[in-house]
C-alpha cells in the first residue's frame, strides 16, 4: 500500500490517478487537465518533452548510474562544469545528491563544518526566517519554521542552534549584533518562500544579509530550489544577491529524475582542501550523480538558455497581473505575483475545500493547501491555457 505525502491516510481523497501525461497536460481515464503546479513546481518544460526524453533514453543505453566514491564518469563532469560557468560569481563547487531536502542538509553540514575545520567551535547556530520551509528531512525541519509541517520538533523541545527572524531590516540588524560570533550562516528562500505561504519580499533584505554576512564572517545559504530557474521571474535570486552557498533541486533535471546541487564558492571550498583527512566533508548520497540525472539536467539547462524562458516567464506574469486585476472577496487576505507564481491567500482556508474538485471538474490540477490558492506553471504554457487556470480560480470565489 502507497503511504501518501502530507495526508492523514483514513480520511484521504482518493487520488487522481494519471494514465498519460503531454506538455502542460496531464491525463486520467476521464478527462486531460493542466498542471498548474508543475509536480511541485519542477516540470518547467512540461511533460515528455522530446529533448529530455531523448537524453534519458541516450544515457540508458550507456550505463544508468555509477557511484561516485572512486568513479566517475562524463554526464557528471559535464554538468558540474556546465554549472560552474554558468553560474554567478565563483559558485564553483558542485556536491551533488538526489533531492533538495538533502541538498539543504548538504549546504549545512558544510558551513558548519567551514568553521570547525577552522577550529572556531562556537558557530553552531543559524539563522534562518519565519515561516522557512527547507524541506523535510530532520535538520531542514528544524531550521524550517512551520508548525503545520514540523511540530513532530516540538518533541525536543525548544530550539538551541536556531534563530528564526522576519524578513524586516530591522530584525536581520538586531539578529546578527545578537548572535554573530556564534552564527556559522544565515539561510533563505530568496525572494519567495514557497510552501511556507508563497510569501514575497524584497531585495533589500538580502542584499543587507549579505553586507551583515561579510561583516561578521558568516556564511549566506541561498536555498533555490524552488526559487531557482526563473521561478522568482529571475534566472537565480543569486544573480542579484551572490550568495556563499547555493542549493538547487527541482527543476534542476526539468522534473525527470530527482537530483540536486550545493554549490559552493572558493571560499568554503578551500575551508576543507588540504593534507588532513579530517578536515574533507564526510558525505556521499548514494545516487549523487547519477548519470540519466546529469544529462537530462544537462538537456534541461540547453532548453533554458535557448527559448527565451526568462521572456516567458515575464509574458506568464503579465498576464497573470491582467487577468487577476481587480480580483477582490470579503474571503481574500492578499493575491501575490512575482515570476511565475501567483497566490491568492484568503482569511480562513475553509474557503478554499471543495476547491481540487472544482478545478479538476474544468480541466484543471490544483493543490491549494492551508489558506494558499496558488499556481506554478510550466513555463511552456500557452496564454490560452494560463488564462483557462486563472479564471478557474477566480470563478471560484464567484457567488460566495
């Protein structure tokens, strides 16, 4: 029997089960409708895209997967040099694994480790914001801050090693004059924090984080694995603000196979070079590499950089300003858009059951959880189809 995500399995829905999937589509036996979610927000290009499916089929015929303890092989050279030169800065240093839960892990056992390899024991904290989801693997979940997702923490106790600040100025200034000889690094959900509320900010904030972060000698985690690759209407929040650290999952592989990154700079890398065995970073995820993962990322990458995405996404967000202009209910707390994401908040997320039926019931997949409509495209979507998902949406609050 499945054990489903996110559900209390004696009182589930039964699930749509999906027989075939095309484009922004997906299929069950009884009707086709659009993914407005992309599978949590990772299938960019859309489903069985030739290119990808192609790279996949490519790889197979070679060889699957090898470890990377003592091997190694060409997708993951290619990928991780592909990375290293298109990234900003000198976020040079690829450790890959196969998710962003345990890619954030990754990122955080290296600045952790950045300042016992050097010897400075108290930097055991982190900072991190309000209403953070880094995913849900155990020290991700706890410098997460959502009691919907993680209250099993609250079997531990209080937090000793986290300290979670709004996204204000004011409260990132009095965080570090506080904690900045025990911080080892601030970490965000730049710009856009995403199963925490889709939550937006701005750019002010980070950039201040990264002035703070130099000063004090901490270390700054950009955890965009949902911000990455245009989400925030940006190629990377890291273009803007140049991070230390840089996760990336998701997307990363256009939603093919689950693979992830943490990119480090010169700086933490050489934190851990050199002739003592005990100063290298002790991980290995089994499936790091893997090779269908890194040429189907590689494909993934080439599709990007070669059909105006960021130019979709800008067209993808214009219209969704034009078409939810003016949208207001006495049950709408906020409707926020950046890039290609939009959430309609509303006041008490009763409002929202009934509302996967309905939509499904219009050719459309959604899964609003809480009190958060919202919608994450694939970026390959037509403007007939995203205007088909918005007025799903609005047609909702029509009449009640």
């Amino acid at each position: 029997m499945i054990w489903y995500p996110y559900q209390q399995m004696k009182t589930m829905k039964e699930p749509f089960k999906i027989i075939d999937a095309q484009g922004v589509y997906l299929y069950t036996e009884e009707r086709r409708m659009i993914d407005s979610v992309s599978s949590w927000w990772s299938v960019i290009h859309g489903y069985k895209h030739p290119a990808l499916t192609e790279a996949i089929h490519a790889q197979a015929e070679r060889f699957s997967h090898v470890m990377l303890g003592g091997l190694t092989h060409e997708p993951v050279q290619k990928l991780a040099d592909k990375l290293e030169a298109w990234l900003p800065g000198d976020l040079d240093y690829c450790f890959f694994s196969d998710s962003g839960s345990v890619a954030v892990e990754v990122a955080l056992k290296m600045a952790l480790q950045f300042y016992v390899n050097r010897g400075e024991m108290k930097r055991t904290k982190v900072l991190s914001l309000t209403h953070a989801y880094h995913g849900d693997t155990f020290k991700a979940m706890e410098v997460g801050d959502d009691e919907d997702y993680h209250f099993i923490l609250e079997a531990y106790g209080e937090k000793k090693n986290v300290i979670h600040i709004p996204t204000q100025i004011a409260a990132l200034e009095e965080a570090f004059s506080a904690f900045h000889e025990e911080l080892n690094c601030f970490i965000v959900e730049p710009l856009l924090q995403g199963a925490g509320g889709m939550r937006m900010y701005e750019l002010s904030f980070l950039q201040r984080a990264r002035e703070l972060c130099d000063k004090y000698g901490v270390l700054l985690v950009f955890d965009e694995v949902a911000t990455g690759f245009g989400r925030t209407g940006n190629r990377f929040v890291a273009d803007l603000v140049l991070p230390d650290i840089l996760v990336l999952g998701k997307a990363l592989t256009g939603g093919y196979v689950g693979h992830a990154a943490t990119i480090a700079n010169h700086k933490v890398y050489d934190g851990f070079y050199g002739d003592d065995a005990q100063k290298a970073l002790m991980h290995g995820p089994t499936f790091m590499g893997n090779a269908l993962a890194c040429s189907v990322a590689l494909k993934s990458i080439a599709l990007f950089e070669e059909g105006g995405y960021l130019s979709r996404i800008r067209r993808i967000e214009e219209i969704t300003r034009r078409e939810l202009e003016g949208l207001d209910h006495p049950q709408i707390r906020q409707v926020r858009i950046m890039g290609g994401c939009v959430c309609i908040e509303v006041i008490n997320g009763a409002v929202l059951q009934g509302f996967q039926q309905f939509a499904y019931e219009r050719g459309v997949f959604s899964r609003p959880f809480l009190n958060y409509m919202y919608a994450m495209v694939p970026y390959v979507i037509t403007e007939e189809e995203l205007v088909k998902v918005l007025s799903v949406m609005k047609e909702w609050f029509i009449g009640r």
